[in-house]
C-alpha cells in the first residue's frame, strides 16, 4: 500500500491549452474522488466514481473539465481550454465503501495557468 | 446544501490544549470528519464522529453535538510539528442515492509557538 499517488505535482501551461491529470488510488479502494483546493480554502468536490461509474458531479464543474476512471483503477482529470481561474491544487482521494469511509488523499497536483 | 464555519487562525503555546470549533448546517448528516493539512501536502485524517460524544485518540479528541450542529477538535500537549491546517469536514446524504462526498470547511490555520 504505496498511498495514493497524483501526478504530475506541478503543472505549468497557457491559457487556453488543454491538460490532464492522473490518479492512482489505494489498490482495493472502491471509491475516488476529485476536489480543488486553492489557497486559504477547504477542498472542493468536483466529482466521484465507485468503481468505473461516474455518479456524482458538482454543478461548479463546468463542461470543460471531464474525469474517467475507465477500468475502475486510476482516474483522469482533464481540463479544456484552461483559464487563470482553473489555478489551484487538485486533489485526489480514495476510500472504501463503509459505515465509517474515510478519505485517503494524495498529495495533488498544483496547476498554474499563466 | 451545508454551510460550514470554524475560525480562520489560532495561535497556542507549546505545550499547551488548544480547541478549535466547527459549527455546521446540513440536511441529511452523516459524519463529520477532522483532517490535518500541513503546508504544500495532502489533508490527513485524524478523526471521525458519527454519534454524539467524544471521540479520543492519544494528544487528539473530537467532540460532536448533532443537535447543536457543533463540533471541536482538541489537541493536547501541543508540539510545533501541530502547526498545521486543521479542515471539519461534513458528510451529507444528499438529495441523491449514493451520495458520500465531503464538503469542507476552510480551515483553521494553527500556529504553534515556543
């Protein structure tokens, strides 16, 4: 059990270009989740899967950011046609299906839109 | 939706008991969650209430009040590696079937001097 890995940690592009962002949760975790956090904030939920399903997204995530998670194992983010505004750390984390989940994060992955 | 308030800094001594509150609103409450954020890194989990009362686990204590829609994280026999964020985080049923995720506070930003 190695954690839950993210990467890249840091991510440099210009406005308008596209990137994409992987997840690799803990092996026999059932659920992932997405959030962004930027400086001074709590977390924010963008979207979750229990296994390869795609069951819930926050209406905050506009059209140009997809998540898969195609085989249930590691997920992606990506984002379109990125803005200054999409600035932040995405975070990643995993949990299994219980009556006290937990979440376990990764470390994120810090995007700077210039 | 859940709106979520704790305060925004503290500051203790070493050595000394410090609480840090958490107040919520919600609709469908399902647990509340304490993490611990230091600077640049993923949120680690520290603890869990579901049913009113404390909760202990060594320096740390979480107390929950479902009625009051209140909680505190205690830490005791503060050391300077606390120095940290610390994020109440609340899970709500939500209007939909399958509904887990978190939603987080913005932090309480610890500091912990000599």
């Amino acid at each position: 059990d190695t954690g839950v890995s993210q990467n890249p940690r840091h991510k440099i592009t210009k406005r308008g270009q596209n990137v994409t962002f992987r997840c690799d949760p803990i092996s026999e975790h059932n659920r992932l989740y997405w959030y962004r956090q930027t400086l001074g904030q709590g977390p924010e939920f963008l979207t979750y899967f229990q296994n390869e399903a795609q069951l819930e997204k926050s209406r905050l995530l506009s059209d140009r950011f997809s998540a898969e998670r195609p085989k249930g194992s590691f997920s992606t983010l990506e984002i379109q046609r990125t803005e200054q505004g999409d600035s932040a750390m995405y975070l990643c984390a995993s949990s299994l299906t219980g009556a006290h989940e937990k979440l376990f994060f990764g470390s994120g992955t810090q995007l700077s839109v210039l | 939706g859940q709106n979520i308030d704790q305060p925004t800094e503290m500051t203790a001594t070493e050595g000394a008991i410090v609480q840090i509150n958490c107040t919520y609103q919600t609709s469908g409450f399902n647990g509340l969650f304490w993490y611990q954020q230091h600077a640049g890194e993923a949120p680690t989990f520290l603890s869990y209430n579901v049913l009113d009362g404390l909760e202990e686990k060594g320096r740390f204590s979480s107390f929950l009040s479902r009625s009051k829609g209140y909680s505190y994280l205690l830490l005791k026999e503060l050391q300077m590696k606390d120095s940290a964020s610390y994020l109440c985080a609340v899970r709500d049923k939500g209007a939909g079937a399958g509904s887990y995720q978190l939603t987080f506070g913005k932090g309480t930003k610890l500091s912990v001097i000599p």
